[in-house]
C-alpha cells in the first residue's frame, strides 16, 4: 500500500525504500488556526448550552421572577394556585398528601391476625 504525504502543497508517494520524516511539530500558524478553531468550537458549545437552559427556563413553571409561560395555558385559577405557591409549600403539600395516602392504603390493608 502506498503512504501519500503532503510537502508544500504537493502530494509525493513514498515508496517502501524512504522512511517517513517523524513530526517536526506545527508551525505558529498552525498553532494559532487550531487555537482560533477550538475557540469557535467553545462559543458555539456556550451558545448550544445558553439555548437549551433558556428553553429549560421557559418551561419551569416554579420560575422566580413570575413568568410562567408554560402555565400559561393551563387557565387562570391554577395560574394563580402556581404562582403563589413557592417551594416550601409544595413540600407541605407532598407531606400532607403522602400522609393521606398512607392512612387511606393502611385501611384497605389487610389486618393480621
């Protein structure tokens, strides 16, 4: 099989008798091109991440500052149930509807005798 290398521009296939050159290392302009490129490639991943956490927030119906635009459509009574309620009361809720459940499974259970 043939090795193809590039030497300024051209391409030269090396037979069997030459041995490849080892890597000499890159140029500053090379080394600048990479730096330039994984700097792009960084601000495209930051924009990627920016716009998936917006889209995320969009959709957080416990969102701080009152804009729930997801809860939106929901009408306006649990609109308003949602935003007057902050996280210390949803789990007030879960602690009062997980006792609830628990008395009511407790009473269907069976009794051992």
């Amino acid at each position: 099989m043939e090795n193809i290398k590039r030497i300024e521009g051209k391409d030269k296939v090396l037979t069997p008798a030459e041995e490849p050159v080892e890597f000499q290392g890159y140029t500053l302009d090379e080394i600048r091109h990479r730096r330039a490129l994984i700097t792009v490639r960084k601000e495209f991943a930051k924009e990627k991440l920016l716009q998936q956490v917006d889209s995320l927030k969009d959709r957080n119906p416990f969102a701080s500052d009152g804009t729930l635009k997801a809860a939106s459509r929901l009408g306006s009574i649990p609109m308003k149930i949602v935003r007057g309620l902050n996280y210390t009361d949803y789990i007030m809720l879960g602690i009062s509807a997980f006792g609830t459940m628990k008395k009511v499974f407790s009473f269907f259970r069976k009794k051992k005798s």
